[in-house]
C-alpha cells in the first residue's frame, strides 16, 4: 500500500515537474526543449492539458510569429497534440479563457483552428458550447474597425487592398468563415444526412453570425467584380470573403428573397410573425424550412445594413442569384429592394453610397421605359430615392458619385409612365433649393415634351395646364427687383432655353402644347421682373468690378478686404485678381441671359407676324 501511495506521489510529482518545465520553455522560448517535453517524449498525462492549453495559447502571438517563428511553430504543434489527446470539454473553456481576453488577430486565428478541431470532438449535444463560442469568437470579429472612407473613385479604390485595417480585416474574416464552415455543413441543405429540425438552433446561431458580418465590416470593403470586365483581374480579398460568405448562407437559407422582405418589416411584424403557429399540415411542409430564421431577423446582431448589403451582393454582384425564385418579376423585385437601395443612399461612407447606387442601377436596368404606373409613384420611397440622389448630386464630395446620380437619376423618371414622369418633374421643381438642380430637371423636362412631338404620342400630359402649372413653379424672380440674379441663374437660364425651345417647335399656328396660350402671364410675371433684376444685379456687379480694379492700384495687388457679395455668398479674402475674375465671370453670365432673352424676343415677335 506504502508503494503505491508511493507511486502516486511520484506521478504527481512528476507532472507537477513536467508543467514546470515546460512553462520554463515557453518563458525563455526554447522550441527545442518544448517539443521534447511534449511531443518526443509523447505527453500523456492529460490532468495536466487543461492548464496547458492555457500557456501554450498565451505564446500564440503575432509578435512571436514575427520574431520566433520557430517557436511560434514548434507552439502551434504542441498545441496540435493537445487538442487531438485532451478531453475536449475541458480543452474548449481553457480556449475560451485564452480568446475572450486578447486582441491579437494571429493569436485568434490560431485558437479558432484548434476551439474548431474541439468542437467537432465534442458529443452530439454540443449547442451550448457553440453558442459560448460563437459569442466569444464574434465579439472580436464586432471589434475590428470600420476602414477609413478615402472617397477614392474608379481604378483608386483598387488602392484600398493596401490599407492596413483593410488588410486585417478579410484577414480575420476568412479565418472565422473556415472556422464556421464544417458547423455550417452539418446542418446544410446540401448535406442529406443533415437533421435540419434538431439543428435549428444551430442553423439561427449561424446565419445570424454571417448576417452580422455584412454590416460590419464587409458593408465597408469594395466588393465589386464583373466577370466579363474584370475576368483579367484577380479578386480582391473583400470579394472572396463576400463570395464564401454567401455561399454559407446559401446553405443554411431555403429563400434569400423571404428573408429579404423580412428583415424590412418593423419589430412588432416581426414579433407577431414568430409567435403565430402554423397549422399541423403547414408544419410538417414549411416549418423545417421557415423555423429557424425567424430567430435570425429578431436577432440583436444583425441591422437592416446586413440585409442591404446581402440584397446588393446578390442583385448586383450576382452572388446567389441562383436562390431567387423566377416567380418574381423585376418591378417587384425592385419595389421589394427600395428599403435597402435608401439605406445605403442614405448612409456616410462612400463605398456604402457607391452600393446603393449600384443596386439601384442594376435593378432599374432589367425594367423598361414607362413600364412603372402612377398608382406605382403612390409608394413613397420613389419619391424618397429621387430625393436621396438629389441629395448626392448636389452635396457629396465624390465626383463618381455626383456623375453616377445624374445618370441614375434620369433613368429612375423614365421607369414611369408619362403622368407619373409628371408627378416627379413636379415634386422636383416644386421641393428642390438648388437652382443647379431646377436646371438640370428643366432639361429633362425639355426633352421630354420633345420626344412626346417627334413621337407625335397621343398624350398631352405635358401640354396646356399641366405645362403652365410647371412653368409657373420655376418663372418666378423671388424677390423681385432686388433678386441676385446669380443665385438663380443656372435655373433662369434652363428655363429660358426651355422657353426658346417651345417657341421655335410649337408655333402659334400648330401651338399643341398650348404654350402660346400662357406665354402673355409668363411674359408680364416673369419676363419683366426679371429683366429689371438683370438691369439692377448688371450695375450693382460692375461698381464692384469697378471698386476691385481702384483698389487694385491702390494695394498693387495686395488683398483688398471690399465685402463684395457675389451670388449672395460673401467673397473670401482672395487676392484681387481673383476677384475679378469672379465678377467677370457673373457679368459674363448676365450677358447671357440677357443674349437669350433678346433672343426670345425675335422669336416672339416673328412667330406672331407670320401667323398673322
């Protein structure tokens, strides 16, 4: 008995011993004396694994990975033998500990290789473990930061590869995306041994994790890639995490589409969804499939921006595409996607904005021309996209961006049928500030009313009233003699242009718009108000030219402080110079005006005598 108690105290001692040196060996690094404690002499005493697998996680670090590879490698293979021997539910809390306290991304991708490999050796009944993981692992991938918004356009957003967060970011993600994958596959649709109904919770743990993935941090990474056009070009790390991440969704969700329209209905819908109870036959069919993702839209992780950015990748960069049904026709689909389509209009970031735009884009190209009704136009989130790309072309910094919206812009009103065309030009003209803006909507309202005459188009939407109810919005001098003319002179002279237009094309003898019916209103409401401001706003910009150029010879071109106004902006303290050329610029666009106010003049007076 003596021998015995002998024996086991000998043992103890000599795991006790063994522990102690090999702390030994990982405090001054020794590769060589850690294999040998471990793996030469084939360690098997697992009473002391737990503790272990501690202190080899600890020395998983990106500074030994930099520094002492081979340390670093002969530590990833000790651990490797621990995790294969150890008792697994042990090993999975003592790798837990190690994750839930580090913000080293080598040392979180280490430990998921080996908590993965854990896992998998766990019991059937392993649910609660992986959803502890799960957490632990997720609150590192929350952590990684939102990649700086460089507003880079076209070919330099290829440059974005090389930003540092950027980088660590796909990094981490395609780890944790290898680590998801074989729980992914246990309960995938693809897997026909896969007991979909027992693994529901499994099925909503995972989809929220990869729905919360697509709001932060793919949502902020360019995940463009056209086959046909960059078929030359290698992926981008963003779009390989985005393609594997799709395809793991793809495999846990029967219909992407549903779940789209489900996570656009607001919390109550949503409650009321998950608790109503199908009935008996409804749940032998459809339970299996619906059951676990009405988890998945109450679920806190994931934001209406994971399901934007899930709609972009699969309508625009065709990820998935595959999974919609082709039950549904694309102004549905459309209509369907315009929560999402305002969501990224609406958002910050460039690259977020870019995505909108390119949903928007994509979707709108598979629609024809007037195929969108008036009762359509009833949806009020048209009028919010139309309000959303106004706010872009006139206020964004990014170049791209303005250009796209203009674009997008004018295609989104030629979805409509022509009353509802109407319905937008009047919105527009009615709501917009920016004269640059009424400009630009003046000529698409131009060329609308000449494709209706060319086309000779049996509608007269665009004629009589309705068109003198338009122009009425715009032929307007707010303030009368005292309006600066340059404030409003990119919508004064679209209107102007427009005006020439109607006259040359619809003269009195034909007058089919019936502009000649209201042009005495427009000549005596607007015309003249407006060429008495043009007469003030001309002398009051030629003293100021006149005071620049004084005080030019007097400073010897020095900066001149006047407190010139111009375009009702007050000037910068600016070298003179400058400033001249300001004002001689406004003169020039004065000059302008007045040219084709003259000009319609002509044309009035000639239109009459040959009716006459």
């Amino acid at each position: 008995m003596a021998t015995t108690d002998f024996d086991m105290y000998g043992e103890d001692l000599e795991a006790g011993s063994v522990l102690e040196n090999i702390k030994d060996s990982l405090k001054y690094k020794d590769a060589k004396s850690l294999k040998m404690f471990i793996l030469e002499r084939k360690l098997s005493d697992d009473s002391i694994f737990y503790e272990l697998a501690g202190e080899l996680a600890k020395s998983l670090t990106e500074e030994n990975s930099k520094n002492v590879p081979i340390f670093f490698e002969a530590c990833e293979r000790c651990m490797n033998y621990i995790v294969k021997r150890g008792n697994p539910k042990e090993l999975i809390i003592a790798l837990l500990e190690q994750m839930d306290t580090f913000k080293d991304d080598e040392k979180f991708k280490a430990l998921l290789g080996y908590i993965q490999q854990t896992l998998v050796k766990l019991p059937s009944k392993r649910t609660e473990s992986l959803e502890i993981t799960l957490e632990t692992v997720h609150a590192h991938v929350i952590e990684l930061p939102t990649p700086a918004d460089h507003q880079l356009e076209k070919d330099e957003r290829k440059l974005l590869e090389l930003d540092r967060d950027v980088r660590r970011i796909t990094d981490v993600i395609l780890a944790y995306l290898e680590f998801l994958q074989p729980f992914v596959k246990e309960v995938s649709l693809k897997n026909p041994d896969a007991d979909r109904e027992k693994g529901k919770k499994q099925i909503g743990m995972l989809m929220e994790r990869l729905l919360a993935m697509l709001d932060h941090p793919l949502m902020f990474l360019d995940l463009v890639f056209h086959h046909k056009q960059m078929e030359d070009q290698e992926k981008t790390y963003g779009r390989v995490c985005a393609e594997q991440l799709v395809e793991l969704i793809t495999e846990l969700c029967p219909d992407l589409f549903e779940m789209l329209q489900n996570g656009q209905l607001p919390k109550k819908k949503k409650s009321a969804k998950k608790l109503k109870k199908p009935s008996k036959a409804e749940d032998d069919s459809s339970d299996e499939d619906t059951g676990p993702f009405e988890n998945v839209v109450e679920g806190e992780l994931v934001s209406e921006y994971s399901y934007a950015c899930l709609s972009y990748l699969i309508f625009r960069e065709d990820l998935a595409v595959d999974s919609i049904p082709f039950i549904y026709r694309h102004p549905h689909i459309l209509q369907s996607s315009l929560y999402y389509i305002l969501l990224l209009l609406k958002a910050d970031h460039s690259l977020v904005k870019f995505k909108g735009i390119y949903l928007l884009q994509s979707l709108m190209g598979k629609i024809p021309v007037t195929t969108l009704s008036l009762n359509d136009l009833d949806n009020d989130k048209y009028k919010q996209v139309v309000n959303a790309l106004i706010d872009i072309m006139i206020q964004n910094p990014v170049k791209e961006l303005r250009q796209e919206c203009v674009q997008l812009y004018k295609t989104f009103i030629s979805m409509f049928c022509l009353p509802a065309r109407y319905k937008i030009f009047e919105m527009v003209l009615n709501t917009c500030p920016h004269a640059g803006m009424i400009g630009y909507t003046i000529q698409l309202l131009k060329d609308q009313i000449d494709s209706v005459l060319k086309n000779e188009l049996d509608d007269h939407t665009f004629f009589g009233a309705n068109l003198y109810k338009l122009l009425k919005i715009v032929a307007v001098v707010e303030e009368g003699a005292t309006q600066d003319i340059l404030q409003i002179s990119d919508r004064v002279i679209a209107l102007l242009n427009f005006l020439r237009y109607l006259l040359l094309r619809d003269p009195p003898g034909e007058n089919v718009t019936k502009i000649w019916d209201y042009f005495g209103q427009i000549e005596k409401h607007f015309f003249e108000p407006l060429r008495l401001a043009l007469d003030l706003s001309k002398g009051h910009y030629q003293l100021d030219l006149q005071d620049l150029k004084d005080g030019q010879k007097k400073a010897k071109g020095g900066n001149v402080d006047l407190g010139l106004t111009v375009g009702g902006v007050a000037m910068p303290r600016v070298p003179v110079g400058q400033q001249v050329q300001i004002v001689e610029s406004a003169l020039n666009t004065f000059d302008v005006i007045d040219s084709i106010l003259c000009r319609i003049t002509e044309i009035t007076e000639m239109q009459r005598k040959t009716t006459k």
